[in-house]
C-alpha cells in the first residue's frame, strides 16, 4: 500500500488518496438514502478529500449535518464541521458557513415543533449544560427513565440531547453552541420561562416517584442466602417487615415477579426508578435559580416539602430547599 500511495515509487499506478478520498464522499453523499449506507464512512472521507469542485457543489446542496441527524450519527456531525473548516480554499468560509446555516434552521424547527411543545422535551434542553456521567449502562438508561423515553428515543428526541450530548463531549459542546447563542438559535433560546417549565416537570416528576430505599448490596447477599437455605424463614421474615425499609423493597418485589432472582436487579425499574429520583433532585436544583417566576412553579413548590425522609441524597434535597426559598 505505501508503493501505491508513493507517488515517486509507483509512477503512473500512483493512487491519489485526496481524490480518492472525494471520489467516493461525492458517491456517498449523492446516495445517502441507500439503508445500508454508513454515514461515519462518508465522513471519513470528507476527512481525507481534496475539496475538489464537484464535492464543493454536491455539499452546496444539501444540509449534511440534517442527514446525520436524521440517521442518528450525531456523534459525527462536530468530525465533519472540523473537516471542512481545514480546507484552504477560495469560499470555504462561505461553505462552512452555509452548512452552520443550515443545521441551525433545521435545529430551530426541531425544536419549536417538537421540544418546546412538550415540557418533558423543554425539561430535556434545560439539562445539556449540566454534568453527568454517561456511562452507557447507567446514567444513559436512567436518563431514558426520567424522561420516559423507553421505547424509540430517536423519535421523539431528534437532536439525541439525552444520549449523545452527554456521551460525546465533541458533540455536547457543538448543540450548546448553537443552544446558547441567540444569533443562531434566535427565538428558540432557552429563556426563563422554558426553565420555569423545566422546573415545574421535575417537581411533578419527584412528586409523582417515591423515593424508593433499595437496601445495600450485603443486605441484598444475606437475603438470598436466607431465601435460598431456609425458604420457610425467608417467607416468614418477609411477612414481618412492615418496619423495614430494605425488606420492604424485597417483599414488593417478589410480589411482582416472584420467579425473579433478587441477583437480577441490576437493570430492573426499581433501580432505575431509584436513581432517576436522584437524577431529578440534581437537576432541579439545576434549573431553579435560572427559572421565572411563575404561579404555578410557586404553588408546585410550596406544596412538595423536600425534606430528607431517609438518609439518602440529604444534600440534594437541602438544596433544593434553599432553592425555593
């Protein structure tokens, strides 16, 4: 391959990798409809063209940053803005320009079509700048649990704000971008009074969610040794436990399947449920001190007491509290 590529060595069986490189994302990019077509790859490849004529007028075209969103490769979308912003070449100014134009009309639409018209979606936006760790086997899914996106979250969360923009920082730092400045977004700005929404679906959410007291995981280990060496004592344990919290939690869910492992949580609602509270408290405080003040989000407020009914996320629930006051 290095003979190939070594325009010195391989003479007229030399291979330009810029041109090829452009050959084939005018190809991609004229046939972005195919199924089995990979965005990534055209991206790639823009990467490494030369910014020849045809590929200039082929992306004139188009929105190429729409098309990734519309095939949920947002993670490329800051890769292919980098790409062309490095051409030197007379009006690539003008055609990194146009391509920002475009994804921001699109964007707009996005959002006053679908995320300010529901306040789930608005509470969504209020929380991109806000830091949270997306691992993809936890805070992603629980992500997905507070903002009920359980079944096809690429439908109703077009701009992917709660997967990609907290799993690629490249990405997160591109839609706050274009979020936070009023020149590009115009209208569709975040503003007091979308936080005020924000602030009013996270106190419903904490209200309509008990907190749930999981126990810990040696009190889960004896349980199961109990369950599984004496299942007499163990059923007689959990008709007594009215007073305690940990076995609770086990009575409840053995209530509503009794063939599940207690060994089997790790993925199940409960947690989920648990720590999508958790989740909620922090952003909440979040949002708070950036909301309007409205007489619904008073009433909301003052009706919910945040007050450490365990000893879980007692700071969380204190700020909160200083918040509202």
């Amino acid at each position: 391959m290095d003979f190939l590529f070594d325009q010195s060595r391989s003479k007229q069986f030399w291979i330009n990798a810029s041109l090829r490189h452009a050959e084939f994302a005018i190809l991609y990019l004229k046939d972005m409809r195919r199924r089995s077509f990979s965005m990534e790859n055209s991206v790639n490849h823009i990467h490494g063209a030369a910014p020849t004529l045809e590929l200039q007028e082929t992306l004139a075209n188009l929105s190429f940053a729409a098309q990734l969103v519309e095939r949920e490769a947002h993670s490329s979308i800051p890769d292919f803005f980098a790409a062309i912003s490095q051409w030197n070449i007379d009006g690539a100014v003008d055609l990194y320009n146009d391509q920002l134009e475009r994804f921001d009309r699109f964007a707009m639409g996005i959002l006053g079509s679908m995320y300010y018209a529901d306040p789930c979606l608005t509470a969504l936006v209020s929380i991109v700048k806000l830091e949270i760790d997306a691992h993809p086997s936890r805070n992603i899914y629980i992500l997905f649990e507070l903002f009920s996106f359980h079944n096809a979250p690429g439908t109703l969360d077009k701009l992917s704000l709660s997967y990609w923009a907290h799993y690629s920082s490249e990405y997160r730092r591109f839609i706050l971008e274009f979020l936070e400045n009023h020149r590009r977004c115009g209208i569709y700005a975040f503003t007091r009074e979308r936080y005020a929404t924000a602030a009013i679906y996270f106190i419903k959410y904490i209200s309509n969610h008990h907190e749930q007291i999981t126990p810990s995981l040696s009190t889960l280990k004896r349980k199961h040794i109990q369950q599984k060496n004496t299942p007499w004592r163990w059923r007689k344990i959990v008709q007594k436990s009215n007073s305690l919290e940990a076995a609770q939690v086990v009575q409840w869910q053995l209530l509503k399947n009794p063939g599940m492992s207690i060994f089997h949580w790790g993925n199940h609602g409960l947690l989920l449920s648990d720590r999508a509270f958790g989740l909620a408290l922090r952003c909440l405080v979040h949002v708070l001190p950036q909301s309007a003040s409205s007489e619904e989000l008073t009433i909301l407020a003052s009706q919910h007491k945040f007050i450490p009914l365990s000893r879980k996320r007692p700071n969380r629930k204190r700020a909160v509290t200083r918040e509202i006051a």
